[in-house]
C-alpha cells in the first residue's frame, strides 16, 4: 500500500534527489554529532573525574541525551550543507543541466527538494516539542549536579509572589538545600480588594508533594469590616499552598527541559504570578516550531545557489553555503536579542530570520538556472 502510493506520487527523479538528500543530510549529522561529542567530552571530562561520575550516567543519561540535543540545534545547517553538497555534485556532473534539458521545469525539480525538507521538518518538530525536552531533563540533571554547579539563578532574598488572583505571599529568605524559608507572609483578599486574613511565620518549611508546608512561630489577623482579629504564639499550621520549591529556582537553560505543553503552562503561570520574566520562555517555544520552517528555507537557498555549475565547482558552493549559515546565526542571534524587548511581539522577534531569508530564497529562485 504504501510502496504503491509513493510510486504514483513520487516519480524516479523524486526517488532519486529525496535518496540523495536523507542519505548526505544522515552523513553530515553523524560526522557532526561525533565531532560535538568529542568538543563537548574534551570540555567535561575533568568534571566527570574529578566528580567520579559512573560510566554508565556518563554515556547513558548524558550523551544519549546530547545528541539528540545538538543534533536539533543544528538541523537548519546541517540541512544546507547536505543540499549544498549533493547537489553541488550532481551540477558538477552535468545531472542538472541534463535533467532541464530534457524539458523538466526548475521548479519541478524543487518538488523532492520540499518533500524531503517537509520530511525532515517533521522530524525535528517532533525532536523540538517533545523529544529533546524530555533529553534534556536527565542531560541538565547531570550538568547542574556534576559541572556546572552554581548556575541556579532564582531569587531567594525578599521574594514576592501571586498563589492566585487573591492570595500573595512574602518570603524573606528561602535555603534551597533544606527547602526552608523564614520571615514567611501570606495575604488573602476578597474580590473587591479587602483584606481577609494575613499570616506571619517565622519559617516555613515544605514537607511533602502536593505542596504541602508547615508553619511555625506564627500570627494571624482576621479581618471583617472594621473588626479584626488576632491571634498569636501559634506553635505550628499544617496547609497545602500553591507554592513549590522550583519557584524560586532558575536556570538559565531552564526552558530546554520544558515540553511544549509544560512551556505554555510555565509561561502562564509565570504571567500570573509575577514570578518573572516569561520571555525567554516564550521565545523557546516560537523557536522550535520556527526552526522547523527553516530547514525549508534554507534548502530552497541551497538548491539555487548549487544547482548552476560554476568554475569555482563544488568547494565555491560549500563556502557560500558555510557564509550563508554563519549569516544566519547572526540573524537569528539579533532577532532573539530583538524578542527580548517588552514592546515586540515575541513570535515576530523569532520569525524575523525566516521572513528574511525567505525573501532570499524567493530571490535566488527567481535568479535560478532555468
């Protein structure tokens, strides 16, 4: 069934450039994939010893995990590079000029070029939104206990933070290490803004999943009107409150370890909490569907430039296709910087680099050998 739907859709020369394409974009991954491993190891290898970490967490829990992770990084480029490369050879032995000799559009000829970047497409949206997070979960676990042990970067002096439209909490010092917290606050309002109740703690100290906390050395007030109450010397108060250890921590590649599911609730939580600035947050789940539409892009580039045979042959598309992906990186180091600003749509700071390298690819398509 299958084999039958591909021979009435994709024809020979279909077959033939999708072939060449999954075949060269798999050979550049794994070159790529090994060389990322070696750079990445040479960098940690003195961590891992002198943290004697075990083989096993090593090769299975790290490295199996960073390359799925390197590897969706660079797809876009990998994805040039292979295009650029096969079909720079097939110029090189006159199959293109052969192939629109014989009365094929070059615009028929794009058709394998998509199905096989759609392809690839596909996969890596797949990688993006799900895949790699989940990777990264078990890859950034090591990180942060083995190498890179001081990269937490939350706020634990003085912290103020929203549990729900109408109840905040203070804390005025939180210890990560024992989840503890001391000078602890909570305000309870009503709907029109009036105060309810507010809980003063000495400390805090979390004690079990769901959110489950103790407080001790504490006083409330209660107030009703003009009428208050207050109660004080209260040993210890067992309650359940929307508030868990993570929240004050922060890392800085925190939003790689999110699935996209688990990043549209984190930004909305951050959002309505106050806990934080969410744009990164949303700029890495604009990201991983936009490198997806790159890969596009970026092979309708490559296509154009190395399908006209030159003098300079395969090694003059190679570097202008290098040139093009460091042009790239560029672009899309700006447009992330652009994403940041308060005042600028976050998927339009994201998308900038394909909205201009589309333009280029439109471009060079109508400049094309035909």
């Amino acid at each position: 069934m299958f084999s039958t739907i591909i021979a009435k859709y994709l024809k020979i020369l279909d077959r033939y450039i999708i072939k060449k394409y999954l075949t060269t974009f798999g050979f550049v991954l794994l070159i790529l994939s090994l060389i990322a491993c070696v750079i990445d190891l040479g960098e940690k290898i003195e961590d891992f010893k002198h943290e004697h970490v075990p083989v096993k967490t090593v090769l299975f829990d790290y490295y199996l995990n960073f390359i799925p992770h390197i590897n969706a990084l660079l797809f876009p480029l990998i994805a040039l590079i292979s295009v650029v490369f096969f079909t720079s050879r097939m110029a090189y032995d006159s199959e293109i000029i052969s192939i629109l000799n014989a009365g094929v559009s070059f615009q028929r000829v794009m058709r394998p070029y998509l199905v096989a970047a759609g392809i690839i497409g596909i996969v890596h949206l797949a990688f993006n939104h799900y895949i790699v997070p989940n990777g990264n979960k078990k890859r950034l676990a090591v990180e942060r206990k083995h190498v890179w042990k001081n990269n937490d970067k939350g706020k634990f002096d003085n912290v103020h933070m929203l549990l729900d439209p109408k109840t905040a909490v203070f804390v005025g010092y939180y210890n990560k290490h024992d989840s503890t917290t001391r000078d602890f606050r909570i305000e309870k309002y009503d709907t029109a803004g009036n105060i309810v109740y507010l809980i003063k703690a000495e400390t805090a100290n979390f004690k079990t999943n769901p959110n489950r906390w103790e407080l001790r050395q504490l006083s409330r007030r209660t107030f009703s009107g003009l009428y208050e109450r207050l109660e004080t010397n209260i040993s210890t108060l067992d309650t359940v409150l929307n508030l868990a250890p993570e929240d004050f921590s922060q890392y800085l590649n925190q939003n790689e370890l999110l699935t996209t599911g688990e990043l549209s609730y984190e930004i909305y939580k951050r959002e309505s909490r106050g806990i934080g600035n969410f744009k990164p947050f949303e700029i890495e789940m604009h990201r991983r569907t936009a490198d997806a539409f790159t890969i596009v892009i970026l092979t309708l580039i490559g296509m154009s430039i190395a399908a006209r045979k030159v003098r300079g042959g395969m090694g003059f598309h190679l570097a202008l296709g290098i040139g093009i992906g460091a042009l790239y990186i560029v672009v899309s180091k700006f447009s992330a910087t652009f994403a940041q600003q308060p005042d600028v749509p976050t998927w339009l700071g994201v998308w900038i680099p394909n909205f201009i390298f589309g333009a280029v690819a439109l471009f060079l398509i109508s400049k094309a050998q035909k």
